[in-house]
C-alpha cells in the first residue's frame, strides 16, 4: 500500500503539547490517535479531517494548527501567492 501525503490537517507542534486528549478525545472526524508509548495524540487520519478546527479552538496549549486545503482557500477568496511565507495557512517544514 502507498502512503499518500496530505499537506492539510491539523499539525501538531508536540514542544507545546502536554498530551492531555481532548483533541483525541473531541475530534468529530476521529482523525486522532494516541500513541500509549508517549501518552501524546498523533494525527492518525489527516485526510478524514473536515476542516472544523474544533480541535485547534479546543487545544488549552494552543499546540494545534489547522493547515486549510488550497481548494477550500480559494472558496474562501484566500490568494495562496498573497500569504506571507510565515502564514500558518502554508506548510513550511517540508
């Protein structure tokens, strides 16, 4: 099986994240999974998410960030080549 990057979704920055769940726990999507190793949420199903950012406004660390699809910015009337390279709308850790 190919694993297909999704470069949209909730991104987790684990320096911020104290591993308490409620993303895991609250997602509509269920696009979390836990990790019982490190006892942290992990994005197990990026591609499920359905862009609600419920799991970004619920996070008490702020430890989320919602990446939103270039579909779904052009919807919104949001010009991709007008975002600053530090805007949180575009993956940059690639």
């Amino acid at each position: 099986m190919q694993k297909i990057d999704i470069n949209y979704g909730p991104k987790i920055d684990y320096r911020f994240c104290k591993g308490c769940g409620d993303c895991y726990e609250n997602c509509p999507m269920d696009v979390f999974g836990w990790d019982e190793e490190k006892q942290m949420p992990v994005v197990a199903y990026p591609g499920e998410c359905s862009i609600c950012c419920f799991c970004e406004t619920l996070c008490p660390e702020v430890a989320i960030d919602v990446l939103i699809p270039l579909h779904q910015m052009l919807d919104f009337g949001i010009a991709p080549n007008k975002l600053s390279k530090e805007s949180k709308f575009l993956e940059t850790d690639k």
